[in-house]
C-alpha cells in the first residue's frame, strides 16, 4: 500500500487489488478483496453493529504488511468517566 496523501479525487488509483484482513472484534477472521478501482485502504475504518439494544462501534486500524495487503486490527474499547464504554 502506498503512503497516505491528501489527494481524495480518486485520481490516486493503484493498479493491483488489496487484500484486507480482520482481526478481532465483530469482523475477526473476515478477509475483504478491495479492488484497485475504489483506490487506496481507508486508515481507519468505523464497524457499527445496530441490533435491538445499543449500538455496538469498533473501529480498526490498518497496518500495511506488502503493497496489495493489510491487516485492520481491532482498537481496545476504552471506559469512559460515567462507566460507558467510548465509541
């Protein structure tokens, strides 16, 4: 994967798909193929599980491991001040 720029006009599209892992959280094990034409793996990506009680956010961080694929690992939920965990 190349460096991360400011450039988002999509003109900065690779030419080989990216093969994306997930590890931990509601996504573990899950391996997404982004294809070249959507460009660059996003650095963080948001996972919000909607089901009859509260909502559920996981967010994952990507670490680059070849030019074509990665690693999104899950971020450790963080306890906030009134108990709740943070989103």
């Amino acid at each position: 994967m190349r460096e991360l720029s400011d450039n988002t006009t999509g003109t900065d599209v690779g030419t080989e798909d990216a093969v994306l892992l997930f590890v931990g959280g509601p996504l573990d094990g899950r391996v997404e193929i982004r294809e070249a034409r959507h460009g660059e793996p996003l650095p963080t990506i948001t996972h919000v599980h909607l089901h009859g009680g509260p909502k559920v956010v996981h967010r994952y961080d990507l670490t680059a491991l070849t030019d074509t694929a990665g690693v999104y690992t899950v971020r450790p939920r963080q306890a906030v001040r009134d108990g709740s965990v943070a989103e």
